[in-house]
C-alpha cells in the first residue's frame, strides 16, 4: 500500500486530541475522520483537524474511504465502537483498557479472529527504551529467582476531573476507578515485566472524591506462581501525584523505573551495557501523574506507526489485544477480592 493509512477517530472527548496528533505525526498515517455522540464537541473536533464529522458509525465504519480507526470512547463503549470495524476487517487501535468486561473483550477478539484485522491496544509504557532494558534483564535472568515485584501509581485528579463528564467516575462506563482508569498502565508494565500473579488480595476505598462510584484508592497484595510476592498501589487520591513507579528485585539484582528512567540499575554481576543503560535519559513517554493533559502522545505515536507496519507485515500490534486482555484479568480479580474480602485465584 503506497498511500497512508486513512483513519477515523471514534469519541470526540479529551483523549481523541492526543489520538488525533499522534496520527498526525505518525509515518505513513492520515486522519480523515471523526465520530462521536456529542454533534456539537464532533463537529467542533472535525472543524479543528480539517477532517469529516459523521454521526453515523456503521456508515463510516463501511466506508471505503477508512481503513483503520482509533478508539477514544468512554472504556465501557469500546467494543460498541471497535466491533463494526474489526467486522468488516479494518485495523483498530484502541485505547486503554480494551475493555472493562471479559465477555466484551471476547466479543473484540472473536471478531478480530474472524475478520483477520490486526487489533492493538494503547498500553505504551512497554515502548519505552527504559523499559525494554528492563525486560531484557528479567528474560536473561539478570534477577536471579525474582522475589518482589510491585507498582506504584500514586496520582492525583481533583474532583473537577471527575465532574467535567457524566461517564468518569461511573461503574458502567469507567468500569472501576484508579485502578482501573489509571492504574492500568502501571498494571500492565507490571504483568508484562515479571508474568501475571496466580493469587491478589486487595483493599479499595473512595477517600478525596465525592458523587463517583468507584475507588480512587487501592492496595493489592501480589502472589506469583513462582513464589515471588509483590504490591500494586493505585491512587488518585495522593496529591501532587508522582510518577509511575515499578521495582524488580530478586536474590541477584535489583532494579526500579519511574515513567522511563531508570532509578536503580544493581546487580550482583555488571554487564557491558550496564553503563549505557544508566545513562539514558528519560523518554517522551512520561505518564499524567497530576494533570491528564500532561500525558505525551508520542506512545500513541508509536502505537499508531507500529499498527500501520503490523497491516504491510501482516503481523500483529506489538501491543495485541490478547495480552492486553491480561491487565484486565488482574484488576477484574482485584475488585472482586476487595468486594468479598477474600484472596481470589486468577483463572
């Protein structure tokens, strides 16, 4: 294929901004379209980008002229605005988390599987060089028998975050609160670094928002089916909000990263690249600890890129939907232990 990859934009809210610069700014890549449910904020959307608003997303989605969409509905209407599009074999990219419900998240891969089109979610703290350098550690065996391995997401969102739409803060839209919503990046990088645990316990409580339904604090105690232990904190509550914080320790290294800097680098035998990695410097993928409109979309950049290779390799997205699933499974396992008290196994 020659010419761009054509896309539309499905939701018209804050995070379809970053949507639409990362497109923008992507090789290989055209935004031609916006959906949304609000006419005003989509045709407003439109008329900023130069691009086509529709209010019908069947249509657009059997467009001939759209050949990929990226999702920035609400969490609980992603499946509603990636299905008519993976149905019809178009790539989706959709942003975090792909879903808050297993069945739904069934329903996006059954039709990706029949269709054939590439499906990627927005989970872009595994693109950073930092922690590529991490992974590598953990899959060489740098760390030894891993014996901790925890997350921190210790952020802050005022009550007007909250208030600013109807659907944050709501158990059938956010599907969870700041574990679910922010959390999740932390929740990920974590699985994907040291394998997802066999067994969490978790504590929830709602304790500096008010008129929300879900948590904005939570503690999760980790079992791995290795043995190694660990804690997840997810917060919106901690003002002024700090950055993503991931520790790796085992009986032979340690090692901590915050966004994509690396904080610790130790281990009992140096490496040859053991300086350079100690050298980098922070990435542009850095989180919105305190303020949403702080996020970089340079990861969507990537993410973006990295889908429009993935359709000329006929591979998948280095973030596929069947790994993003599993960020889901821990935090899903999470709510249901804070809700019965108990330690819940994950399937």
């Amino acid at each position: 294929m020659s010419r761009p990859l054509r896309f539309a934009v499905i939701g018209a809210g804050s995070i379809a901004e970053a949507h639409a610069q990362a497109i923008a700014a992507a090789s290989g890549a055209q935004l031609r379209a916006v959906w949304g449910r609000n006419t005003e904020r989509g045709r407003a959307f439109a008329a900023v980008h130069g691009i086509e608003y529709w209010d019908d997303l069947e249509a657009l989605a059997a467009s001939p002229d759209i050949d990929a969409a990226t999702i920035a509905t609400p969490s609980g209407a992603h499946a509603l605005a990636a299905l008519p599009f993976l149905l019809r074999g178009k790539a989706v990219l959709c942003e975090k988390p792909l879903e808050i419900s297993l069945p739904k998240i069934e329903a996006l891969l059954s039709a990706a599987r029949q269709s054939g089109a590439p499906l990627g979610c927005i989970l872009q703290l595994r693109l950073g060089a930092s922690a590529r350098a991490l992974k590598k550690a953990v899959v060489d065996g740098r760390f030894g028998r891993l014996a901790l391995c925890s997350a921190y997401i210790k952020w802050w969102r005022d009550q007007a975050y909250y208030d600013s739409v109807a659907w944050r803060g709501t158990a059938d839209l956010d599907g969870g609160g700041a574990l679910m919503n922010q959390g999740i990046h932390g929740v990920d990088l974590l699985q994907w670094l040291a394998g997802m645990p066999s067994e969490v316990f978790a504590f929830s409580a709602r304790l500096a928002h008010e008129n929300i339904e879900v948590e904005d604090t939570v503690t999760v105690a980790l079992r791995y089916p290795n043995g190694a232990l660990g804690v997840i904190e997810a917060a919106t509550s901690c003002y002024p909000g700090t950055a993503i914080r991931i520790e790796i320790r085992g009986d032979r290294g340690s090692a901590i990263l915050e966004d994509d800097r690396i904080c610790k680098w130790d281990f009992d035998r140096a490496c040859e690249d053991d300086s350079n990695i100690t050298a980098m410097q922070g990435g542009k993928i850095v989180s919105g600890a305190g303020n949403p409109k702080a996020i970089s979309h340079e990861g969507h950049r990537m993410l973006v890129e990295d889908l429009v290779a993935a359709i000329h390799e006929h591979r998948e997205p280095l973030v596929p939907a069947a790994e993003a699933v599993n960020a889901v499974r821990l935090i899903l396992g999470a709510y249901r232990s804070a809700r019965t008290r108990r330690p819940e196994l994950l399937e």
